[in-house]
C-alpha cells in the first residue's frame, strides 16, 4: 500500500495535498495531533495536524475487529442512545434541503445527456401500445440506455457535489471525506455529519475521538442485521442462496454448512436447484461427499419439497441455486415458482463488495420478486472501499446475515454484526 504522511495547519489543507498526490480514490488511514519546535519533545512547539493516506487497497484484518470496535464504542457511549436512534431515524428520512448546486460546466455536461434522456422517454411512449416480441425487446434495449444514462447523470451531480463540502467544524470535515472515499454516496455522508453537528456540543467536536465513535454509533442504527442462521425462529434452519453468476453462492453455502457442523453440531443436508440445462454442479456435490453428508438436485418446487420433508430430520438444510443474470426474466420468473413462498425458507440474496451500486440494487430491485430475507456481503477482501455496504443497507433496509472474505473453507465466513460494518466504513479498532 502506497502510505503518504502530511503535517498541516487544517484538514482542507490536507485533503488539497491527498487529492493532489494520490488522487480522488485516496482514503485517509489515520490522523493525529502532533507538536512541532523546540523544547523537550516538541511541548512548546506549534501544534500540527499528521494526516495518513493511502492510494492502495485497504486490507481487512477481522482478528479482534469486533473487540476492538466494541471497546471503542462503549468508551464513548455516554448515556447518549436515545439521542442517537432519533439522529438515526432523521438520517433516513429524506431531506430535500441538502441539494447542491451544480457548476455551469457541469450543468453543461449533463444538457445533452438529459435531451437523450427525453428522447428516450418519447420512444418508450410510442412503443407502449405494441406486444410483438421485436418491440418488447427493443424497450427493454431502451430501458435499459435510459438506466445507464441516469446513472451517469447521477457521476457527473455527485461529483460536482464532492467540491462543495458543507460548512462543518474540522473533525467532522474529516470524517465527511474519509466516508466519501470510503464509497459512502455522498448525499447519505452530508446528511450524516449535518445531523451530528446539530446534536453536538462545541467541546464535543473539538475531540476527534468521540466525534468518530458518535458517527459510528448513528451508523450502527441504521444497520439491520439477522445473526446468520441463528437469528431464524424456526426449529430446523432452511436457508436458500440466491443470487446472479459470479458472486460466490456455492463456495458460501459451503462455508455456511462447515459452520452449522463444526461450530454448532448440527446434522446437514444440501440441495442444489437446477432449473437450466446444464449439469449438476460438481463442485457442491465434490464438497458435500468429502464433509459426508446427503446432496440432491431439484429442478422444481414439487421435488424441492419432497426432499425437505425427506430431511425433516436434519438440523439445517442449505440450498445453492443458479447464478444468472438480474436481466434473464424466464430465469427470474422459474426461481420466483419455486421460492415465493415466505417464512419456511429463508431467501438470503447474495451480493459481492466489489459490485458497483448501480449493479447491486439492479440486482436487488429485481431478485426482489422473491422474498428476500437478509443479504450476504462476499468477498470483502477483494474490495477497497466499503461504502456500498452502507448505501445499499440505507436505500433497501435488509438485514445482512454474513460476510466472506475470501475462499477458505469455512475461516473466510463471518457472521454479519454491526460492529465490524462500521469498522470497515471508519476504521474505528485503529482509532
């Protein structure tokens, strides 16, 4: 990791430098008042701002993570829970307020963008009347530019909005960039420090320390989580991952059922449902004959649920599903058939950390014709930054159920708490 180290007057002099040497993606790793002059260690010398910074990607290290972050937490808790839901409850309520102004050179950027858009919109409207398979498909075509463009015009506003920073005292200033390069959309970290500032006395901002673990505790009410499998109320555990290609269901479910045997002892089954055409996975099946225990495949709900009632013995089942796309309806419509049903199994979607948001609440909004119960965060450490964690728990309000960190099976599985979110967002066990 590239660590560069800064001693300045303020934090705007500092984020100047940070954004001049190692560019917009910085994230600030830490920072610290130091004395500089003369005297016996520096004590009558001026007091500087060291500011850390790093242009790498930021390593995960969840040994004593939650410890450390729950120390931290508690040595600031100050009797101030009940100010803080309500903050919380304020946070995600909308504020229309807080809009930036956006710059003539930006607003000349998007005009062409937004007259596509209007077009766009026209063709949707004259193609609405039509039902042959050219037209639906040339609107689907359509709707999707039209998403694109939004999510541009969304670029080009939020980064307008990242140079005009809110009139804050400095420590929350610096906390406001550290979420912003940290991924937290921008909307939700202005928001964030707006609302601590009103609640906060003046001595209160003049400690750094305390000013992070007050944001960390607004966060930590915001979150919602399930406690993996253990927070299911029903006797026998059935859990089913959804989710499209490439995210990590089948090495999860794997993970998941190490867990259930070794940590709690429990008696499990897998299944895996097909409902394409290719063959059964090898790699699930390979898994469940080495840990020995029983695997099937399903290609419907009918035979899905006779081999649950087969297992009616078993603690917990586990099911891995087809990876596709968010966009493949006829797949979304057959996954849909065989999981609408709420409350006997548990739906966990299934989301990588290095997906842009735009791509996760695509594939949120659509894999939510089903019953989505909590979601899991998989490969965290293939990620630098950590916002979208929060962005996508802000917009949707899911509770998540477990973290994946790599490939090992099962040391790369972590129960999803609160505590470990708001240290990936704020590094507080480095505090």
């Amino acid at each position: 990791m590239n660590l560069k180290r800064y001693r300045v007057n303020n934090i705007k002099e500092a984020l100047k430098f940070i954004k001049r040497d190692l560019g917009p993606d910085a994230l600030i790793v830490s920072t610290r008042q130091v004395k500089e002059g003369k005297g016996a260690f520096g004590m009558f010398g001026k007091t500087m701002l060291e500011v850390t910074a790093a242009a790498g990607e930021k390593k995960i290290n969840s040994a004593g993570t939650k410890a450390a972050t729950t120390k931290a937490l508690e040595a600031y808790s100050g009797g101030k829970n009940t100010t803080e839901s309500a903050l919380a409850d304020t946070f995600l309520k909308p504020q229309h307020n807080s809009a930036l102004s956006v710059t003539n050179e930006t607003r000349n950027m998007m005009l062409p963008i937004q007259k596509e858009l209007q077009g766009i919109r026209l063709t949707l409207g004259d193609l609405s009347t039509r039902s042959n398979d050219f037209d639906n498909h040339l609107v689907g075509e359509l709707k999707h530019e039209l998403g694109e463009m939004r999510h541009m015009l969304h670029i080009l506003a939020s980064r307008t909005g990242s140079l005009n920073e809110p009139d804050i005292p400095e420590n929350l200033l610096l906390l406001y960039q550290q979420m912003n390069f940290s991924g937290l959309e921008e909307k939700f970290s202005r928001r964030l420090v707006m609302e601590a500032q009103r609640n906060m006395t003046e001595d209160d901002l003049e400690n750094f320390a305390y000013v992070k673990i007050f944001l960390a505790r607004m966060l930590m009410k915001i979150i919602k989580i399930s406690r993996g499998l253990e927070g299911l109320k029903t006797s026998q555990r059935i859990v089913a991952l959804l989710g499209p290609t490439g995210v990590g269901k089948t090495t999860t479910v794997a993970k998941i059922a190490s867990e259930q045997m070794r940590k709690y002892k429990r008696k499990v089954a897998l299944i895996s449902v097909e409902t394409n055409l290719r063959s059964s996975p090898e790699q699930i099946r390979a898994f469940a004959k080495m840990i020995k225990v029983p695997f099937s495949v399903v290609k419907d709900k009918a035979e899905l649920n006779r081999l649950i009632s087969k297992y009616e013995d078993y603690d917990s089942i586990i099911i891995d599903t087809d990876g596709f796309s968010q966009r493949n309806d006829a797949q979304l419509f057959e996954m849909r058939e065989i999981f609408d049903e709420r409350g006997r199994i548990h739906n966990s979607l299934v989301l990588s950390a290095t997906s842009k948001d735009s791509d996760m609440n695509e594939v949120t909004r659509k894999f939510g014709c089903m019953p989505i119960d909590s979601i899991i965060f998989t490969k965290l450490d293939e990620s630098a930054a950590y916002g979208s964690l929060f962005n996508h728990a802000i917009r949707f309000k899911k509770p998540l159920s477990y973290l994946t960190l790599g490939q090992k099976v099962p040391d790369d599985l972590e129960v999803a708490s609160r505590e470990r979110l708001v240290d990936l967002l704020l590094n507080i066990s480095g505090t």
